[in-house]
C-alpha cells in the first residue's frame, strides 16, 4: 500500500477525517468526474462512443429481440405463452448490460425513441419481478433445460448465476435513475435487493454463501451510494467476506475464487471475469469500509496479476478452459483467452484502486487495457464482437455479431458509454487528469467548477494543450498523469521492458513558460494560482518502442513487441506482401517510420519499416512490413496476426508447404463413436487445431492450437480427418495434451486405435506398431497402407480426466 494510502486508512479509523497528505495539504477522498461532464469530441473516441450509441446498443438490443431475451422476461410476467429461450441461467444479465449502457448514452445525448424503448422493456421486467422481489426468468419459468444450472428452486446452487443477474439489474438500475431521474428500474432493483439482504447473511435461517459470479458486490456498493442504505453495503462486505470460508459446505474452488479467504490469497486465479469483478467489489468495500486488510490483500493480489499474468495489450486470462488464468508467466498468445469482459473487469480494478491510492501506476494498467485489450473487442463498425482476443492468429479468429454466452457485446456497450468517466478526477479542489484525448470537460472542485478543455491529437501525437479556465480563480493542484510508457516502463512491474532507454522525456509548459516540476507516483503536479485563460502544455514523448517480455515468458521468448504511446501495434497479413506474418522477424533496432492514414481503418497511424523474410530452406530476404493498431485488426476480414514479433531467424516459422493432414477437415464424429457404423447414423462438430503444422515444444505446450475433449472425462473420444480425395496412407504421429487445469486434468489418454474410412464405414487399421500414448513426443503408429478418404482417432479417456490432441500428422 502507498504512504498516502495508509494514512488515509490509518487516521481515518482512528477518528480524524481530515488528514494531511503526502503534499502536506488536507485531502479529501479521490472520486472519478462522471463522463456526463467530459465530452470527446476527438478522432478516436467521440466516433467509437457515436457508433456505440448508433450501432452497437440498437443492434445489441435487436440480439436480445431475436434470441428470446425480452420474451422471457414477458413469459415470466404471464404476459405471453411460450417456452424460455436461451441457453444460460444469465442470459437476462444481456439486456441489463444494455440498458445500463443505453442510459449512459441518453444522459449524454438524450434520444427520446430510446427512452421510450427502456420504459418498454423495464415493464416486461417489472413484470417477471415475483411478489417477493425475486427476479431470474429461467427459474420463475421454470426452465428445466437449464436446471444444470439453477437446480430445482431458486437459490439452490452456488453457480446458478442469480446473483450475478441481480448485481447487472442494479448496475442497470442505478444507470437508468441517474440518466433519467426515474425510479422504475431501481425500484425493481432495491426490492430485490431487499430480498437478497434478507436471504444471504450470517444469521440463522439465512443462506452463507458468496456470490459465485461476482458483480453483485461492486453493484450493492452503486446502490448503497444512491440510496444511502447501509445494508446494501453490509451485504456487498459479506459476500466478500463469505468467499472461501466454505460455510455452508458448498465445494471451494479455485475457479471463483472461493478456494481461500480473500485476506489469504495472494495469486490470482481462475475465471477471469470473476477475478476482475471480485477484486473491483472488494476494492470498493474496502474503500467504503475503510478496511486496509482487504485492500492490502487486493494489493498484493494486483501485483501478481501486474508482474506474471498480464497481456501487454491489458488483457487477463491465458486459458480457454475455465476462462481464466493459467501458472505465473503462462502468456501464450495464439491461444491467448483475454475476454472481452475480463479485460473490462482489469479496467473497472484498476480505476478503484487508484480512487483508492491516487496512484498512477494502476491508471497505466488502465490506458493500456483501454487502447488495446478492451476495444479490440468492438469491430469498428459496431456491431461485431470478439469474446476472446486472442494476440496471434493463423486466420481462424472472426468478431461475430453475437454469441450464444453473449456476455461481451452488452458489456462492450456499457463500457464505450462510460469511458470519459476515467479522463479526470478530483481530490478536494485538486484535479488528476488521468486520461488525454481532445475534450471538453467541467470539473467541479469544491465549490468552484473547472472547465477543461484538452486539445491533442493523441494517441497520435503526444502535444497536449489543456486550457483551463476556472469559474474562480483559486489556488489548486492540477496533477497530469505521467505514462509509464513516457518513460521506460511499459508496465508498473518487471514483466515487460522496453528495449532502450527514452530517447527524450516529457516536457510541461504553462503559459508558455518551461515549469520545471518532477513526476512522483506518476504524476506531476502544478500547484499554483489558476485563473481563466491558463494554459498547460504537455509534451508526451511519442517514439516507436519496442518491448521485451520478461524471461519467464515463454512464448515471448526471442520475439518483441511494438508500441507507440498507449497503443500496441501488431502486423497481419493482409499489410504484408506475400500475405504472411510468421515468415517475417524484425531485428531489435530496426527503424520505423509512422504516418497517419486516414483512410485506412478509419484512421490510424500506420509503423513501416524493412523486415527479413525467411523461407523453409532458411533462405532470407529484405522486405518492407506495415504494422497496424492491434485494436483494429479483423476489420478487413480473417487474417494472419501477431503481437509478438521475432527478432531473430530462429524464432521465425516458415509458411509450410501443404500436408496431407494439413489439407485435411478435421471433425469429432460424435456418434457412434467406435466403429463400423456408417457414417449417417453419426453426428459430427468441426474441430481445428491438430493439422496446423506447428511443432508442440512439450504435452503442456499449450500455445498454439490444439484440440481438446471439452468437459469429457473418462470416455471414449473421437477425433477425424476428413481428406477430399482419397489418399494411400500408412503411418500417423500423434502429439497427445497433457497439462494441469484447475476445473480438470488433461491426461494423455488410458488407450486409443485408429480407424480408417472405408465407403460409409469406420475399419480399424492394421497396426504394424503398438497404440503408445507417451507425453511430451509424438506417438508414432505405422500400419499396412490403405486408400482413404478418412481416419479416426477414438481416444479411451483416463478415468476421470479429460484428453486433447495437441498435433497429428499423416504419412
Ligand atoms: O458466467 C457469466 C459470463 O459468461 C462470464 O463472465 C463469462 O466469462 C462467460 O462465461
Ligand atoms: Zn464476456
């Protein structure tokens, strides 16, 4: 914890509420300007918010008409007859999101259809509310093909997802009543609310158990600041409180954090999301409860995360499985999960623990995630979403309008709504100014109001002239934000490093004069007499950087990383010559020139340089390469990427020529699964990732593309190449997966055979060697030759494990 930070804690429970800072002035607690006094009117921001409102929420709102969403709310309130759609127990948890977002939109730009349209839809969920408060439409509609999830009566299991419904209602619910004064929708949520307080707790008769997909923590705390009942507080501190103690018997996990106290932990593990929400809530019960344990628990738990399990694009979560975190330093980038949502959840952490500390370093996490992790998310039309985002890709990764968990698209449009919340800040009749882009904004200190106005072309450029004017002239501190990047660290830890030193630092003017002022916990603070017509101006250096991952970082190793300011650059193939990307290094001191193009991507500073280009036979080459924004890639169509970029020939892949299992579709037949059954009885799912032609490193490399039995254990498996002619084929390799994983192992399998299709039938081959399932090698089986247009893999699962195919090759 910083000094600042402990003073506050300390002095403040000992009684004092006025406390002296660092900068031995008063000081008051740290709150975010809300973005309905900050006003973009830049060339990256404002169109992004515009086509959020115009596109991504109308066309968000559409999804949920299509897919059920409203209906079930309706179905719920007797409204209509019908089944229950959808396949998740949060499936309401879409139109929440929306809402919220759409009524951060009308409190910027009020739109009096889209008013009417929330009325709309807050009577179908006034409607579904049961008598009690109770509000989840899969179980008042009792919708026994989710029962998975929910059980048979409300509030049965611990991952049933009603709490997490509840938390998005109230989110929601404090949006809509601050955009527009009503109390529809936050009367909704504060009988329910009531009804949670009432049903979780401590007391006899009451259930003990934390969330088990937070949010409803950060949203209590929204509810307490709205409507000053201290009991939505205790609650959001009980669930916190509640998670890992196992009170009521429930099986602890690792995958919501439940596995120990929170004041235990000091690793962050899991579901991504979770983490991110979890953390944000505790941040916000410690800040309100004044509780330094739990936020020096959260600390040392951010710094885990900041030091061995952050993306450089901020993005948080290595593994598809559990959707969450892999082992300290495990940052593959091809299979690389980085939600959507959880790169949001680091922003929403990262703003609270600076309200917390008034420390830089947490809004350098911030930026970061901003600018790359979280809008590579949106396409730039709007309406396409990426779940996961991925920071290499061999072609098979495409934003798609929605999805059947469409936790991301709704999420994304809260988030675009709400991002000047996080330019400014005020602490007493201080000012942070956090974020810059080209803005107007009104900052009320005190009882003096500032209007700020930021004029820059960043992240393009670095010049930033903030004119301030005052209502009153006073004598207050204007702290400007420092990036990490500014200087020499792309992060508050060790985990990256740019490669050089800062060819130049920053430098500050104020009206028109040199200021000779130094940068403390990131920031640099003007403390003088402001009156109307003052103008700071900020120098950012803005030069082409690139980055080192730190040593632990395996699938960075030998490559670098290119940044310019706050934004991550990558290359993809369609800017490329010969179309490719992994052919190519680009040599540590490469030079690169930027120029802006305003029509490419809608705008964006495009980096050039000269690359080597390497062939299967090692032969190298010269040739010009473009890099692009990392956020914006995928807007012209599927395509090679990467972040990370070799700097060296080794690390290079040579495109590959064609195989016979590269050619291959590669499918799972689900049944039947074992033999001779012709091949109209069997259903089948299409599979990818086994015929990629790149070389696993180990059984638990899981970096590249691979398959994997998604929640099967034990069982038969199968696993098949589909060629489009017949081939003569006589040997195979399989490089079986064998890793850790917190919600189930992947093993090598118990046995497995091959089959090979004959007609419509599967016939086993003749082996000439043994089935082997070795680890960490490939498993060689050579048999007498046949004519195909097919092979089978049926894999027997150990018991109680799951399995995977990392590679197979045919010969
Ligand atoms: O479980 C609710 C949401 O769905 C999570 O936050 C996402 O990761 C997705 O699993
Ligand atoms: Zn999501």
């Amino acid at each position: 914890m910083n000094i600042r930070l402990r003073s506050l804690f300390f002095l403040t429970a000992i009684g004092i509420t006025t406390i002296v800072s660092a900068k031995s002035k008063t000081i008051e607690p740290i709150l975010q300007v809300p973005f309905t006094q900050v006003h973009f009117n830049d060339n990256f921001w404002a169109p992004r918010i515009e086509i959020n409102r115009t596109v991504s929420i109308p066309s968000a709102f559409k999804e949920c008409e299509k897919n059920g969403r409203f209906n079930n709310f309706a179905l719920a309130g007797k409204l209509i007859k019908g089944e229950h759609k959808g396949d998740f127990s949060f499936d309401d948890t879409d139109p929440y999101k929306i809402i919220e977002g759409a009524s951060y939109s009308l409190a910027v730009k009020y739109d009096k259809k889209l008013d009417a349209y929330l009325d709309s839809v807050i009577n179908l969920i006034r409607a579904a509310q049961e008598p009690d408060g109770y509000l989840c439409t899969c179980v008042t509609n009792n919708c026994t093909r989710l029962s998975g999830w929910w059980g048979t009566h409300r509030w049965e299991k611990i991952n049933s997802h009603e709490l997490y419904n509840c938390g998005h209602l109230y989110e929601a619910a404090v949006a809509h009543y601050q955009a527009t004064g009503k109390k529809t929708l936050l009367n909704i949520a504060i009988k329910n609310a009531d009804l949670v307080c009432a049903t979780f707790g401590p007391n006899n008769g009451q259930i003990h158990r934390p969330s088990g997909h937070p949010i409803v923590e950060m949203a209590l705390c929204k509810l307490y600041k709205v409507t000053g009942n201290k009991k939505y507080l205790d609650m959001a501190k009980y669930f916190v409180e509640e998670t890992g103690r196992g009170t009521d018997g429930h099986r602890l996990s690792e995958y919501s954090q439940d596995h120990m106290p929170i004041l235990k932990q000091d690793e962050i593990k899991g579901h991504a999301v979770r983490a991110g929400y979890l953390y944000s809530g505790v941040a916000d019960v410690a800040y309100l409860t004044k509780d330094t344990a739990y936020f020096n628990a959260i600390t040392r738990i951010w710094d885990n995360m900041a030091s061995k399990k952050l993306y450089i694009t901020g993005g948080i979560g290595s593994r598809a499985q559990g959707e969450g975190f892999g082992p300290n330093y495990e940052l593959n980038n091809h299979t690389a999960y980085c939600e959507t949502c959880a790169a949001i959840a680091n922003v929403y952490w990262n703003q609270r623990m600076f309200l917390a500390t008034g420390d830089a370093k947490y809004i350098d996490v911030l930026e970061r995630a901003l600018y790359n992790g979280v809008i590579s998310g949106v396409s730039l039309s709007g309406n396409k979403f990426f779940y996961d985002n991925p920071l290499e890709s061999m072609g098979q990764h495409e934003r798609q309008a929605w999805f059947g968990c469409a936790c991301c698209p709704g999420n994304i449009t809260r988030f675009m709504a709400s991002v000047p919340t996080y330019m400014y800040a005020t602490q007493g009749t201080d000012i942070f100014v956090n974020l810059y882009a080209q803005s107007n904004g009104k900052v009320k200190v005190g009882k003096n109001e500032v209007s700020m106005k930021q004029t820059t072309q960043y992240p393009w450029d670095g010049k930033i002239t903030i004119s301030v004017n005052p209502l009153k002239s006073g004598k207050f501190a204007i702290s400007l934000r420092i990036p990490g990047w500014a200087g020499n660290q792309p992060v508050p830890t060790n985990l990256y490093k740019f490669t050089e030193k800062a060819l130049s630092g920053y430098n500050i003017r104020v009206n028109g004069k040199i200021a000779n002022l130094s940068a403390k916990d990131g920031y640099v603070s003007i403390d003088r007499q402001w009156k109307k017509g003052d103008v700071i101006e900020l120098n950012l250096p803005m030069s082409v950087r690139r980055i080192q991952a730190h040593d632990n970082v395996a699938d960075d190793k030998g490559k670098l990383a290119i940044e310019r300011g706050p934004i991550v650059y990558c290359i993809e193939g369609k800017d490329q010559t010969d179309k490719h990307v992994f052919n190519k290094y680009i040599p540590e001191n490469t030079k690169m020139d930027y120029t802006f193009q305003k029509d490419l991507l809608n705008g964006v500073m495009v980096l050039k340089g000269t690359a080597k280009e390497i062939n299967l036979s090692g032969e190298e080459k010269d040739v010009p390469f473009t890099a692009i924004p990392y956020s914006t890639w995928n807007n012209r169509g599927t395509d090679e990427m990467a972040v990370w970029v070799p700097s060296s020939a080794k690390y290079t892949h040579p495109t590959p020529l064609p195989t016979i299992a590269s050619k291959a579709r590669t499918i799972i037949v689900k049944a039947p699964i074992q033999n001779d059954a012709p091949d109209s009885a069997s259903t089948e799912e299409w599979a990818w990732g086994v015929n990629d032609q790149w070389e696993p490193k180990s059984s638990s490399d899981t970096s590249k593309p691979y398959h994997y039995w998604w929640l099967k254990r034990g069982t038969p498996e199968t696993l098949a190449y589909e060629f489009e002619n017949e081939e003569t084929v006589s040997n195979v390799e399989v490089y079986w997966l064998d890793i850790d994983q917190y919600d189930g192992n992947f093993r090598v399998p118990e046995s497995w055979k091959l089959y090979y299709k004959d007609g419509d039938s599967w016939k086993e081959v003749e082996a000439k060697s043994p089935y082997t399932t070795k680890k960490d090698c490939y498993n060689n089986l050579d048999f007498t030759p046949v004519k195909t247009k097919g092979l089978k893999i049926v894999a027997k699962l150990q018991d109680g494990e799951s399995g995977g195919v990392l590679e197979w090759k045919v010969k």
